[in-house]
C-alpha cells in the first residue's frame, strides 16, 4: 500500500511539472524614450514610430520608471483573441468542351 501511496505521489509531482517544461513564447525588446505613461501602458518612442506596450501588475520594472527616461523593454506577443474564417468551397473544376 505504501509503495501505491508514493508511486501516486511521485506520478502527480509529475505532472505538475510539465507546464514548466513548455517553451515560452519568444522575447523581443525595444528601447527608446518614454512618451506616454499609464498604469496598464507604457508608450516608447523608437525611431519615428511609437510604440504602446501593455503592463500589469505583474510587469517588473526597475529603476525610476517616468515619461522622458530611457527605457528598455522586454516584451512577448500573445494572441488576444482568434478568429477563424470558414474555407471557401472548392470551386468546380471546367470540363473541356467535346
């Protein structure tokens, strides 16, 4: 019984792990002056093109993080919502007139 008792143990041990095993997505950066600043934004400027990355509480920050300081963000894209599209239906082939 106690050998069932640790094999169950070791068996859900295991199964707990597995999501720590599954790639992340991949991690991309961008650095540039701070434009604009809000509890669930930060704008950046790169180039002549602005950037808004969103942020929650989870998002680490380190250092003074205010509207005109230099930043560098690390950020990964996740889907927001997916829309799959029906296909189209085959078209019908053209016989060869006889």
């Amino acid at each position: 019984m106690l050998k069932k008792l640790i094999v169950a143990g070791v068996l859900a041990a295991s199964l707990w792990t597995v999501p720590a095993h599954a790639a992340a997505p991949k991690t991309y950066q961008v650095t540039g002056p701070v434009l604009e600043l809000t509890a669930d934004t930060i704008v950046v400027q790169k180039g002549k093109d602005r950037w808004e990355i969103g942020r929650d509480a989870a998002t680490k920050v380190t250092g003074d993080l205010k509207v005109g300081s230099k930043v560098t963000i690390e950020y990964r894209m996740t889907a927001a919502t997916v829309d799959v599209k029906p296909e189209k239906a085959a078209k019908p082939s053209k016989k060869p007139k006889s």
